[in-house]
C-alpha cells in the first residue's frame, strides 16, 4: 500500500451496501499475509472494490504507522470498524497481522453494522492460499 490511508466515512458508500444481500468475495488467498484483496457485490450494483487490511504486521517493516494502529485497535475494542482509502480501494483496517475465517465473518459482520445492515445479510467467499 502506498501511503497513509484516507479515513472513510460509511455514510459516503453506496446505498446498496446498508440493504438486500452483499457478499464478499476475496481474490487472493487468507494466508496471503497482511493485505486481502476482495470485492462486495449485490446484485445490480456495481461492485466495489474492498480489502481487509490487518494492521500490526511489522517485519520486515510496519505496515502501518502507529496512529493508524492504535485508531484501529480502538475501534475494534469499541465493536466497531475503521474504514480506510488505501489507491482508492475501500479497506477494512483489521486488528493483527492475518486473517483467519473468523476475523473474516467478524470483519464484514462489522462493516454491516456500520453502514445499517444487518449482518446475517452478509456472505463471504473465501480462497484458500498465499
């Protein structure tokens, strides 16, 4: 990632992501290290990039700087998310530095609370992989 991310307002996302059923599906393996590339998809709307991005992975050198971790861990600890911008590609900054299936679910979970959604109304597609 290039840069410091951008803070993202989940007001500022589209409509579609806070009703019906969005999934999201990554294209690039859990285990891929500390960023998953992925897209959220409802149908009839155009889809939107979105990534998962843990926050604490530091060798060979951190991935993030220290403000964004700590803003991160606590939102997390609050149960909520912090939305970032990273290349203009909506990011989910995510406690640790991978992602397992449950911090996956626990995630997107977190994303439907923040934009109005219920989050039984969210899927996920994972792959497998590095």
């Amino acid at each position: 990632m290039s840069g410091a991310p951008e803070e993202v307002d989940p007001f500022d996302l589209p409509d579609w992501l806070g009703s019906g059923q969005v999934s999201w599906s990554a294209e690039s393996g859990l285990h891929a290290g500390h960023r998953v590339t992925g897209v959220l998809v409802n149908d009839g709307a155009e889809p939107l990039p979105c990534d998962l991005f843990a926050v604490d992975e530091a060798y060979p050198s951190p991935v993030a700087e220290d403000s964004t971790r700590m803003a991160t861990h606590q939102a997390w600890r609050h149960g909520q998310i912090r939305l970032a911008a990273y290349d203009g590609r909506l990011t989910l900054l995510v406690p640790g530095t991978g992602f397992t299936a449950d911090l996956v679910l626990d995630a997107l979970g977190r994303l439907a609370k923040a934009v109005g959604a219920r989050p039984e109304c969210y899927a996920a597609h994972l792959r497998i992989g590095g």
